[in-house]
C-alpha cells in the first residue's frame, strides 16, 4: 500500500486546486511510483493524485478492466503519465516483470523505440536495397514511406511519435534529391491522417502487439479521447468526426489505393513530396 501527500487540504475538484498547481511546485515532478491494487478505491486515487503531482504512475492491479480504466483517464489529461501492468502481486514473475516495465516507462526507451520504428528501420531498409536502387538502367524504381499528419502539424500527448513521423519525411526528400539526379529513383511520402485500423480503434478493446524481448505493447486510443476525435458525445451518439471535412475515417482499402497510385506511372512525375491523404483534415 503506498500513501501520498497532497499540497494542500483542498480537493482535486474545488476551484482553488487548479490555482495551487500554478503556484506550488510538483511534489513527484520527475518520479516513477509503482501503484499496487490501483484499479480502484485508495490505490486509484493514489495513482491520479502522484498523476497530479508530476509522476509517472505505474497502475498494477489484477483486474485488467479497471486497471486499463484508470490508467486511461490519467492519460486523457496529462498524455504519456500512467501505464496499466496487469497481474497478481503473490506471482513471483509478475513482480519481476512489473518492475522491469516500471524501469522501461521511466526511462528513454519509448522514445529510442518509437525513433527505431519510424526511422532507423526505413532507413535501414532503404540502405539495404541502395545497391539496386542505385542502378543507372533507366528502370523505374519508388521508395514509398508512411508519415502521418501528427509528423506535419504535432499532436498533442506524441512527441515522439510526431518526432519520428517528420524524421521520415526528411528522410524520403533526402532520398529524392540524392538519387532523383543520378538513378531516377523517386522518392515520396504519404501522411495519413485517421485510418480505421486497430491503432486508432478504442484501447479498451485490447489490441496490442508482442515485442522481440516478449514485451506487450497496448494499441489503439483511449475511449474518451477518440470519443472527442468522433464527435461523440451524451447527445451525440453517432459518429460525426467534425474535424474532417468528408465526416468519416479513411478504410485500410482507400489508403492502400493511395500507396499503389503513389507508386504507379500515374504519378512518374511526383518527386519527393509529402502527400496528405486526410479526407481534407487539416487543410
């Protein structure tokens, strides 16, 4: 059981509270706390009061459900601050594991990883293929690499993964001014913007991937914040994403038919250009 202290005896919902946070320095700016039992009752209010006060918050309980809830609702307001690990405390392996993924979320490694994915592997690809594509034949060659819109405007809560995501399209130009003049090669990228796929689809549904190291990574929005990107809301059930001009998301099929146009002769004259595919997102 851990315990916390509060700044002050005002609650985190009087009025006050909020004036005290621009005054009163963070009593956790910097930590990493590992929360037992956070899935509900005390440990919950534990885990969004350290939240409050600067921490990373660590929300172990047993059930999944109410773990992934709290967790959630720290990240709709502060973005990046709390991680459910889910599992029995009286399992020797789960604690190993709780701590070894508590040191991972204090650290630099979702940064570095988020940087390989999105950068070092493109690049390591197109390195690997250069002695074919660095051909003087006259054959048409195409690199294609996937951005996103959070790479050309930021978004909130992403650094690292607006970071990367512009790192690519600096890579693709470079790629196109390099080996446009000599090989012919050309060199685009294309920047999504909302795609129905399980990345954007709701976390709690409990999508993830499983990393080399064994290493499960959630995927997929929190319910409250896609809610807000979907319009919805008490009065309004149905879907309206207000902030795209054609009111849905794109299918896997349309984005997939921008890669191939991108890619086919019709597009033999497009050299090193950010190509935006939004539905008019953004404009």
């Amino acid at each position: 059981m851990c315990t916390a202290q509060s700044r002050s005896a005002v609650s985190l919902g009087d009025p006050r509270a909020e004036r005290l946070q621009k005054t009163l320095p963070l009593l956790q700016a910097g930590q990493v706390a590992i929360i037992t039992g956070a899935g509900q009752g005390i440990g919950a209010e534990a885990a969004r009061l350290f939240a409050n006060e600067g921490a990373k918050v660590v929300v172990a309980d047993i059930d999944a459900e109410k773990a992934n809830a709290v967790a959630d609702t720290i990240n709709s307001a502060k973005a990046d601050r709390a991680l459910a690990v889910v599992g029995d405390v009286l399992d020797g392996n789960y604690i190993t594991e709780l701590v070894k993924k508590t040191a991972e979320f204090g650290n630099d490694k979702q940064w570095e990883t988020m940087l390989a994915v999105h950068n070092t592997a493109p690049f390591q690809l197109v390195r690997a293929a250069a002695p074919y594509f660095r051909v003087k034949d006259q054959e048409p060659r195409v690199v294609i690499n996937i951005s996103s819109t959070s790479g050309i405007h930021g978004n909130a809560g992403q650094a690292n993964y607006a970071v990367a995501k512009a790192g690519v399209v600096g890579l693709t130009r470079t790629i196109a001014k390099e080996w446009g003049p000599a090989f012919g090669v050309r060199a685009n990228t294309i920047a999504f913007g909302f795609v129905t796929t399980r990345l954007t689809a709701a976390k709690e549904e409990g999508a993830f991937v499983t990393m080399p190291d064994g290493t499960k990574v959630a995927l997929g929005i929190p319910g409250k914040q896609l809610a807000t990107k979907k319009g919805e809301n008490e009065e309004v059930a149905t879907p309206t994403y207000p902030d795209i001009p054609l009111r849905r998301p794109a299918t896997p099929v349309e984005a997939a038919r921008a890669i191939l146009g991108v890619a086919s002769p019709w597009f033999s004259y497009v050299n090193g250009e950010t190509i935006r595919v939004t539905g008019g997102r953004n404009m």
